[in-house]
C-alpha cells in the first residue's frame, strides 16, 4: 500500500470512521504507538481490522507487533453478542503476519492464564469490550500485572439499543475501582452502563 493510501486510511479512521467511539482507540494508536495488544471481546472484528492496520503503519515491522484477544467465540452466548469463531478470527489476523495470540475463554480465566503463564507482559493498549464488568473483580491483579503503567486502557460501555460499546479511556486506578465496587463502574460511566 502506497503512502498516500496509507495516510488517508488513517486520516479516515481517526476522523470518519463508524462508529464514532472507535476513534478514540486509533487517535492513541496514531499518538501513542502502541507494540503490545490485549483485546477482550473482539465481536465481528471490525474495530480489530482496523487496529492492527493503524499498528503496522504506526509501530514498524510486523515483527514488533504483538495481538493477544480474550473470546468466548464458538462459546459466545446471546449476552455476549454477535461474533467470531476462532477459526475465522485467526484466518483474518493471520493475513498480517503479526504475533498473535487469540484465547478462547472467559474473560477472567484467560487474564489469570496469561498472568500465570507470563505469555505476555507489559501491554501497552488494552481494549475491554466485554458485555459487563462483573469478571474484573476476581483478575484485577493479574490484569494490572500484565498491563505496562503507561498503557492506554479502553473500556467499551455497552449500548443498550444496539450491541455496540462507547469507548472511554480509563486507568489503572479506575480498573481497581471496578474491582473493588463488584463490577459497578465509577460514576462518570453509570449513565451508559
């Protein structure tokens, strides 16, 4: 892709894309250059696609770039929404030759998996867009462990009418807050929840 190409690309998703919460995350991606990845609940994959191309236009060799998602996919309920199977996930990630690591699981098992098994460490953009919160509690060490203190943290709020998720930028200190209230967001956050 020529360089032209890839600067309107970019341009487009950090200012015209849809929907609007995304640009938020390639807005970091484009001033924060991001290498290491961890994206909980991936649905269809869009807001993926577009991630891992800002990435590699932003962050060097492909080499440099590490993709982990945490996904029910082929477990996915209806409260999870739609999605993936991991079968499907990992033929798309795969055409861009990146590290990645997609793990099946809940979203509290696998970050206890990963902390334990030191599979990846110092993130530097974490990307939460799972249905609630209600599973941080009992992995928000393990998380803070494999989160760098620097990273950009993205939590998607859910939208009632339509699946989606409104991302807002939070920090270390708002993931212990979750923990420590079972799950409830802090207060700038109740109105979408």
């Amino acid at each position: 892709m020529g360089v032209a190409m890839k600067f309107f690309q970019s341009f487009y998703l950090t200012h015209f894309s849809k929907p609007v919460s995304h640009r938020v995350i390639y807005r970091h991606i484009q001033s924060d250059h991001p290498r290491k990845v961890l994206e909980i609940g991936i649905q269809r994959a869009e807001r993926t696609l577009n991630m891992i191309q800002m990435l590699l236009k932003y962050c060097g060799e492909k080499s440099d770039v590490h993709y982990c998602c945490i996904d029910p996919f082929e477990a996915r309920t209806t409260a999870d929404g739609p999605g993936l199977s991991l079968r499907k996930t990992h033929r798309l990630i795969q055409q861009f030759g990146i590290q990645t690591r997609l793990v099946p699981q809940s979203p509290a098992n696998a970050v206890r998996q990963l902390h334990l098994n030191r599979q990846i460490e110092k993130v530097d953009l974490v990307v939460i867009a799972a249905p609630d919160t209600k599973w941080l509690p009992g992995c928000v060490t393990s998380l803070r462990e494999l989160i760098h203190e620097t990273a950009g943290i993205f939590l998607g709020i859910p939208m009632s009418n339509d699946g989606g998720f409104v991302f807002e930028k939070i920090d270390l200190s708002d993931l212990e807050y979750i923990a420590a209230n079972d799950g409830q967001l802090p207060g700038r956050h109740k109105h979408a929840a």
